[in-house]
C-alpha cells in the first residue's frame, strides 16, 4: 500500500470534490470510476474521478458528496493504493 496524498478536509473538497494535487501519478490518466475501500467502514464505495478538461485530477459525484458529508471540515483524508475485496485503493477519514 503505497500513500497518494494526505491532507485536512475543506469546505472546497467537500463541494467541489477531492483535487490529487500530489500522487496523481499513482492514479488512471483517464476518466474513470474508482473502486476505494472505505478504511473506517470496510465498505467498497465507488467514486467518480476525472482528468479530463481539468488543472488537476479530482474525485467528485453524488457518491463522493453522500461520503464526505458525513466529516466535518478539518479532518485528514488520507488516499491510498489498495489491493483485495475489489478496490484499488482505500481511503481514511481520522
């Protein structure tokens, strides 16, 4: 498991989506649905990222907003690459 990026949550990532500023490297240069294993619920939740047309990559949608909602703004989101229960990468909200 190898860390994409880590940062405190915004009022902006939760509106907007999360922009990988640093590590998009580690992540699809296409858009793409991601698979990302929730680390604090186990759930496999599916999000919505997108490269194209953009500065820098970020991950948005319905389902992005349903998930950060539940985190107040200055928590760490951390990203991860992730192997097994059908995600590649996992995400942790401490």
């Amino acid at each position: 498991m190898a860390r994409i990026m880590e940062r405190y949550l915004t009022r902006q990532d939760k509106d907007e989506g999360l922009k990988i500023s640093n590590g998009a490297h580690l992540l699809p240069t296409v858009n793409t649905n991601l698979r990302v294993m929730d680390g604090n619920s186990e759930e496999v939740l599916v999000f919505e990222y997108q490269v194209s047309g953009r500065e820098t990559p970020v991950i948005r949608g319905k389902k992005w907003k349903k998930f950060i909602g539940r985190y107040s703004t200055g928590v760490t989101v951390t990203l991860y690459t992730y192997q097994g229960s059908d995600a590649d990468y996992q995400i942790l909200v401490r």
